[in-house]
C-alpha cells in the first residue's frame, strides 16, 4: 500500500466547527495523484469537511484579547486543521 497524507487547513468565522469557512489552503503529500479540492472554498463549514472524510487533528487554542486590544484585527485565530490519507495503489 502507498498511503500518503494531505491536510486542510480551515480558518472559520469562530471558535465552533460550524463556523463559515473564512480563509483556506491545501497540502497534497500525493503530488497530485490524490482526489483535489475545487473551488473556493471547498467546504462551507468545518463540519462539512468531517462528513467529506477528513479527519481534525488540530484547533486553535482560544486566547481572549489582551486588555485594550479588543478591537484591533490581526491573524484568523479560529484555525482548522485536518488531514486525510490516500492510498495511492487503489
């Protein structure tokens, strides 16, 4: 078997898996010989990717804002990531 991994990254409009889909990109350990996501985004929402088949193997922890700093924008701090394996011998 030949099994190589690709992982999801989901930056989502809050701390929950239902949250929109804000911002994403892919990493495609099967050089393009694995299934490929199409479109922008590929999924609407975090939970949508786990009906798909992907599997989260990590969320962001949730920091509150430093006092002060409540309305000040920054990085997408609701992050996603998933992975799936593809066998590349099916």
């Amino acid at each position: 078997m030949s099994a190589r991994q690709q992982v999801l990254m989901l930056w989502l409009s809050g701390p929950g898996l239902d949250g929109r889909v804000l911002g994403w990109t892919m990493f495609d350990g099967t050089a393009g010989a694995g299934p490929q996501l199409d479109g922008d985004p590929p999924y609407p929402t975090g939970v949508h990717a786990l009906q798909d088949g992907w599997r989260m193997i990590q969320m962001s922890p949730l920091l509150p804002p430093a006092p002060g700093h409540e309305r000040e924008v920054s990085f997408l701090k609701h992050e996603f990531v998933f992975e799936r394996i593809v066998d590349l011998d099916a």
